[in-house]
C-alpha cells in the first residue's frame, strides 16, 4: 500500500511516521524539516510512544509514483493551495482530509471525486523540526466518507491506519464528527486566543456568557443543515463543553494564538468565519461569532504589519 501526505506538519509527520511501519509513506513537508528527518531521523515522545522514525519525506512528490491513499494534513488555510499544486496527483485518487473545520472536504471535491473526512482529537506539539511530542487524546480518529456512507476503501484505511497503532473508528456520517469538533473549537480557540488564556480559564462567568451565544448561533446552523449531533439542544452540548471538555483540556493554549504568535493566519474562516457564511445563506443572526472572527482577522492583520 502506498500513501501520500500532503501538507505534513504536527499531524502529518505523526501519522507518517506511525504508517511508516505498516506501509510506503512518502510526506509532502516543509525543505527544513525533510532534511532534518533525512540527517537525524524523525523523533516522537509522549503518549504515542518514543521512537525514531525513518520515512521518505520532500517538499515534493517523488515521480513515477501512484498513491492508494493521500491524505491532506496541512492547516485548513492551505488546503486549496495544495490541491492547486498537486492537482495531476490528487485528481482521480482517494483523498483524506485530516483537518479541523468546516469547507476542506468541499474544496478537495473541486480536485477528485473520492473524498474521505477525518478527524483527530490528539494533540501534537512541536518540539524541534523533526520532532512531534504527542501530549493528550480524548478519543479515536473518526473516517468515512463524505459526505456520508461507507464502503470498503473507508473500511480498509481505517484497518491500515489500526494496524499502524493508531485508535481509529469508522462513521457513516462524518459530518457529525467534522460539526462535533468544530462546536469545540469555534467555541474556545479564538476567544483563548483574543484573552491569552489556556481553556481552563474560560468557564469564567462573562466569557462563559459569550461561548454560550457563539454555540447557540453555532447549532441553528447545524440543525438547518440536519447534521445528527450527540447532543439535542444547544444547552446539552453547553453542560458537555463546561463539565467535561474545558475541564479535561483546561491547560490547553489556542493554536489561533500560537499562529498569531509565529504570524500565521489562523483557521478562523474554517470555524467562526463558516458558521456566519452558513448562517447568512439561512437568514439567520451570527452576531457573535461574526464579533469574534472579525477581532481575530483584526489580529491577524496587526501581526503581519
Ligand atoms: N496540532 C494538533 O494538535 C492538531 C490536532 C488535531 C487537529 N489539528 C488540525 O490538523 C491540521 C494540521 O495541523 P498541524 O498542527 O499539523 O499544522 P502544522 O504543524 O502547521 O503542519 C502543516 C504543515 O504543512 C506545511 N505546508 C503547507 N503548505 C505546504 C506545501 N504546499 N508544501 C509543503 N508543506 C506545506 C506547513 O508549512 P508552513 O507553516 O510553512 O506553511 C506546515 O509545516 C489543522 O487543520 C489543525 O487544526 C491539529
């Protein structure tokens, strides 16, 4: 079996790695980390086990080469750029997005008919150009197809990626993992990053009061768009965020505020900046999440200047 991943980064060159043992991998990464991994090898620690790894790895595709599987690894502000730029290997293929937020499955449909979501609740940190540490997981990978359904080339991915190591769960409807974690996330991340707080501090009373109308816009869209979630109403998914998420990663720092950091753009118009596109095609009010991805584009903008 061979499989390609584009954009690795964090997530990418983990899971690299973990399939390196099970299959051919060739990732798609950045010059200075493919020579690092090259000269030293690619170094994991933490909760995913500490190995080194060795893997084919470029910022390129080696030619001549026919993929099984590609999985799409990078930020969600990438996605489009490398399905540009890989667009005679993707088309036709089966692709895998790996990535938070809502739009990436929509764009790689643009470049190939077979596409695959994914979704990971693992947390990766960078601890050198070669080196992942894997710090906390709160459940399996979840995969299938999109935008929903099953059928054997899911069903044979996910055996591969189980037989790599990796805890790992088929769904027929992925949407609701995509919806469930982007809840999450557009609930905490960019209101972590305009405080400067890890998560814990976030069940605070005012900011709790903002979260709250960020998740209420966030499910009227969810619901017009008839997305099974695991939880009813806005208030279940509320009482699930404060009693056992936010508690469970209270130490946990926004990546928005690390991409601000590093001058990155964030991942604000896949999470946020979605929910108010989709609300505006419904007629619906998004105010706050509108407030929100509007204060982090206006930090984003301050970085680069
Ligand atoms: N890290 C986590 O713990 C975690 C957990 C769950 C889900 N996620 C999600 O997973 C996705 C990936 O996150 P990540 O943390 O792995 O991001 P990351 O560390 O920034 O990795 C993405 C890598 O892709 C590179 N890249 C972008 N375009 C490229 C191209 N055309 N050719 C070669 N390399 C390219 C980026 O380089 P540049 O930075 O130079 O552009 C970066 O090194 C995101 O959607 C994230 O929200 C992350």
């Amino acid at each position: 079996m061979n499989v390609l991943i584009l954009g690795a980064g964090a997530v990418g060159l983990s899971i690299a790695a973990k399939l390196s043992s099970v299959c051919n991998v060739h990732a798609v990464c950045r010059e200075r980390h493919a020579e690092k991994i090259h000269l030293d090898g690619f170094k994991m620690t933490g909760i995913w086990g500490e190995s080194t790894y060795s893997f084919s790895c470029s910022a390129d595709i080696p030619e001549d080469n026919e993929f099984d599987y590609i999985f799409i690894a990078s930020k969600s502000t990438a996605t489009e750029s490398i399905c540009e730029q890989f667009k005679d290997s993707i088309k036709g293929h089966e692709v895998i997005s790996m990535q938070n937020g809502l739009g990436n499955e929509e764009i790689i449909s643009k470049y190939t008919d077979s596409v695959i979501g994914g979704t990971i609740i693992t947390g990766f940190e960078w601890k050198g150009d070669a080196t992942i540490n894997v710090s906390v997981e709160s459940g399996p990978m979840n995969l299938g197809r999109f935008p929903s359904g099953m059928d054997e080339s899911v069903i044979r991915l996910a055996e591969l990626v189980r037989e790599a190591g990796i805890s790992v769960e088929t769904t027929e409807n992925i949407k609701t993992s995509i919806w469930s974690k982007v809840l999450y996330n557009s609930a905490l991340n960019p209101l972590g990053a305009v405080m400067g707080v890890p998560y814990g501090k976030l069940s605070n009373s005012h900011s709790w009061s903002i979260i709250r109308n960020i998740v209420e816009e966030a499910f009227q869209v969810v619901e017009s768009e008839k997305v099974p979630l695991p939880w009813n109403k806005a208030e279940e998914y509320l009482e699930y965020l404060h009693d056992v998420q936010i508690p469970n990663t209270a130490n946990h720092h926004s990546s928005m505020l690390q991409d601000l950091s590093s001058r990155r753009r964030t991942e604000i118009d896949f999470l946020n900046g979605a929910i108010v596109r989709m609300a505006e095609e419904l007629g619906v009010e998004a105010a706050f999440n509108s407030f929100i991805s509007e204060q982090i584009r206006f930090m984003e903008d301050l970085q680069a200047n």
